[in-house]
C-alpha cells in the first residue's frame, strides 16, 4: 500500500482501527480478530489505532499479545482521557490522569512506547495547555513519540499546538458527517498538523450493509445513534442506494468508493476504518488502489450534501463531550 504523510509520520494510506474488536458493534471474536491483525500487516497496512478505553484496556492487550512479535512492521496511535469510572464514562484529561493512563497503556501493551498518543476528548475542566503539557513531560521521557487530539476544535488545536508541536488530529469525517470541513481541516494545514478521519465508513452505514438495526447485534452502539433509528434510517438509506449507483459503475463496492472520496479530499488524510473481520481489512485496502473521476466524486459529495443527512452522529449523552467550533 502506498504511503502518506501524517505530521512528521509516514504511514499507509489506510490505517485500521481496532475499536471493534473489543467493543461497540456486538460481540468480539478473538481468533477473527487475531487473523485480521495479521493479515493487515501482510497486505499493507503500517498504521493502526487503539486507546485505552476500548474494551476498558481488551484493546490494548490484544494488540500486545498478538502483534508483539511484529512491533517493527507498524506505526501504532492510542488515546487516553476518556475513562469509565463504575460504569460511567467520563472525562479527565488532568496531568495525573494523563500520565497514569500511558503507564497502564504500556503496560497491557507490552511496549517501551507508543508512535502517536492522542488526548481522546478535551476535558472542559482542564486547560488544554495542561492535558497537553503533561504529553509533552512523556515525550521528553521517551515513552510516546508524537502528540495528537482527538475530536477537538480549531481553537483549542492552536492552543495545543501553542504548548507542544501537534502531530496528528482524530475526528470523525466521511461523506455523510463533514464537521472538520467548518474550520479544523484550515486549521490542521495551516500548522502542518495530519489529519485522520475515523468513521470514514459511518460505522458502516455508507458500505450499504446496515439496513435495520434489529438484524444488529446486542450491544452495538449504532442501535443509540440518532442518524440509525427508525425514524431517520429509511430516508437515509434513500443517500446510500443512489451513492451505490456510483459504486457499481466502478465495479467496486459502497465502501471502498466512500474510502476513495475522503481520500481524494487531501493526499495528506489517512483514514482509519475500523474492522474486525479480515474480508473488510482486505477490502478496505483496495480503496488504495481506485482512480474515481472528479465529476463522481464530486457526485457524491452533492448526495450527501449539508442538510440531506438526517440526525445527530451521536446520542445526547456523548454529543456534550465534543468540542465544536463556534
């Protein structure tokens, strides 16, 4: 798989995230899992992208005890200051919290130290300055190697970037939620900061191969998210079957052409869908190698355009812990 630039980080141009195979989307299947690991570091992939509260630290030590051996093939990113405290999740991005969560990440991780360490969310009772100071304090002590937010607005981007160079920032973006496009995209490639889009996929709403949340699994976080339920899935299924028209004139599928689109928004994006199978890894990856013409691409876009989508990407509950420009 080709390579792009992130930051001062070289990294394929699709990146995997591993949430999935702990939580989020039903029930985690170890040796699926195993397989699909490996199996993306044999077809190309050099980026992949864990924090600490997936699966409340299961994440990690998957990626530990399974990719130990092959630490040398890839670039990995994990997050910390989200947490869940008896079963409530929350936010601490205190210098404290922030260097006892690296420790712990290491340590499931059974690593000296980790690429790229993002602050998952902003926490709104700390100065950035501060959460970020502290990633800075492990920089110096060699256990990360690049700092990065997540979810964050451009404001508090250059007020991070004011107290530590920026590597890379996390934010959701695909064709159907295109926040970052307000101010955090300028902002990023004013300061020389990557961009990683995750839920390039919309948690795989845009592959087509969500069609009725009750065929989902138990426990999958989609059966909350506003933009799934039974009042808005049909209209916005309507988006994804013309956008599938374009898919099948390239002989490709939903995914791949969604994957394609963010792409082709910057040669500096690296997308990381998230998977836990190893036929959407390797699909997945031959989005690399698709040349979409501009007028479709552009096509796309206007299906998708501002306003057509309907609901908010996440529950009320998690909607107040984002940080969105003004």
């Amino acid at each position: 798989m080709e390579e792009r630039k992130l930051g001062s980080l070289n990294v394929s141009a699709i990146g995997l995230g591993c949430m999935s195979m702990s939580q989020g989307y039903g029930v985690a299947d170890r040796d699926e899992s195993e397989r699909a690991l490996h199996r993306a570091l044999d077809v190309g992939y050099t980026f992949l992208d864990t924090a600490s509260i997936y699966g409340i630290g299961h994440n990690e030590t998957l990626i530990g005890e399974v990719l130990g051996s092959r630490r040398d093939e890839f670039v990995l990113a994990s997050k910390c200051g989200i947490v869940n405290r008896e079963g409530k999740r929350g936010v601490d991005g205190t210098p404290e919290n922030v260097k006892k969560t690296l420790d712990e990440s290491l340590q499931r991780l059974n690593m000296e130290y980790i690429d790229l360490y993002y602050l998952h969310r902003r926490d709104f009772n700390v100065p950035i300055e501060e959460s970020v100071g502290a990633l800075a304090d492990e920089v110096r002590a060699g256990k990360i190697g690049h700092i990065g937010l997540s979810e964050c607005s451009s404001e508090t981007i250059r007020k991070a970037h004011n107290e530590h160079t920026i590597c890379a920032v996390q934010s959701e973006y695909s064709l159907w939620t295109r926040d970052p496009e307000y101010k955090v995209l300028d902002c990023c490639k004013e300061l020389g900061i990557g961009f990683v889009p995750f839920s390039p996929l919309g948690r795989a709403f845009l592959a087509g191969v969500v069609r009725n949340t009750d065929e989902l699994e138990e426990g999958d976080m989609r059966k909350s998210m506003p933009r799934f339920s039974d009042e808005n899935i049909e209209h916005n299924l309507q988006l994804v079957d013309e956008f599938t028209t374009i898919a099948d004139d390239y002989s490709c599928t939903p995914a791949q052409l969604a994957l394609a689109w963010v792409m082709a928004q910057d040669p500096e994006f690296v997308p990381i869908p998230g998977t836990k199978h190893v036929k959407f890894v390797e699909e997945n990856a031959g989005a690399a190698e698709l040349n979409i013409v501009k007028a479709d691409l552009n096509k796309a876009c206007e299906i998708f355009a501002s306003g057509s989508v309907i609901g908010d990407r996440y529950h009320p509950t998690q909607m107040i812990s984002l940080d969105p420009d003004a």
